[in-house]
C-alpha cells in the first residue's frame, strides 16, 4: 500500500498521519515512508505544523497548485531563514521562484529581500545565474 502515490498523499498530506504511524501500520520502517514520499515528490510536513493537518487539504485539490497552496508549502517546507539570497542581508524578505514555473520544487525558489527581488523580476536571467552559482 505504502507503494501507492494515491495512498501516500490520502494518508499522509491529507489524513495528516506521521511517517511512523504509516510505517507501523504498514510493518515498515517510517524511512521506507519517507523513501516513497520523496520517490513521489510528496512535500514533507514540517513537524510542528502536525496539528495543523487540515488547513493542508486544499493544497491536494488537484494537480494545478493555487499560488496561496504552493505559498503555504512553501512555508512548510522552506522556513524563511530572513536572509536574502543574493544580498545576504538581514531583511523582510519573500519567495522568489527562480525558473518562472512555479514548479512543486524548494530548489526552484529563493528568498530574496524586497529590493532584490524587484531586481530579479528585471534581470531574471542575471540574478537566476548568480542564484544557481552559490547553491
Ligand atoms: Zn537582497
């Protein structure tokens, strides 16, 4: 079962149960839970966000992610470090997708502070080279 996408997601994201619930449920270790939901792109939960399970329920309405569901995941699953990405400083910052296409990926965003991020809008190109240089 713990083989099944279907079964990964209904289970995990949207019955809220941890990996070692699944696991024991399953006979298997709750790394052989995780090992499928990475295979199968599944965000990972943060831990403290357990008791928050059902406010994830609309972020599975489908396959087209809403932009307040992959901002949501986002904070999940990319905690703000409050340092911007190309300056390094120590500002507000907020998400920046790096390719345009708002893919279901942490690597595809940074977190950039708000002037950097007006100049990564413009000079998208630029600032996409010098974001995938420091990773
Ligand atoms: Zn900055």
């Amino acid at each position: 079962m713990f083989r099944s996408r279907s079964w990964l997601i209904k289970n995990y994201a949207e019955l809220g149960k941890t990996s070692t619930e699944l696991g024991k449920e399953q006979n298997v270790s709750h790394k052989t839970i995780l090992y499928w939901l990475e295979k199968y792109n599944i965000p990972r939960r943060h831990p403290a966000h357990k008791e928050n399970k059902g406010e994830n329920n609309y972020f599975w309405s489908g396959d087209n992610v809403s932009y307040a569901g992959l901002h949501h995941w986002l904070e999940v699953n990319k905690p703000k470090t409050g340092i911007c990405d190309i300056c390094n400083k120590y500002k507000k910052t907020t998400y920046a997708n790096i390719s345009g296409e708002y893919r279901r990926d942490i690597n595809d965003f940074g977190e950039l502070c708000y002037s950097c991020h007006c100049l990564f809008d413009k000079l998208n190109q630029t600032h996409k080279k010098q974001l995938e240089g420091k990773q």
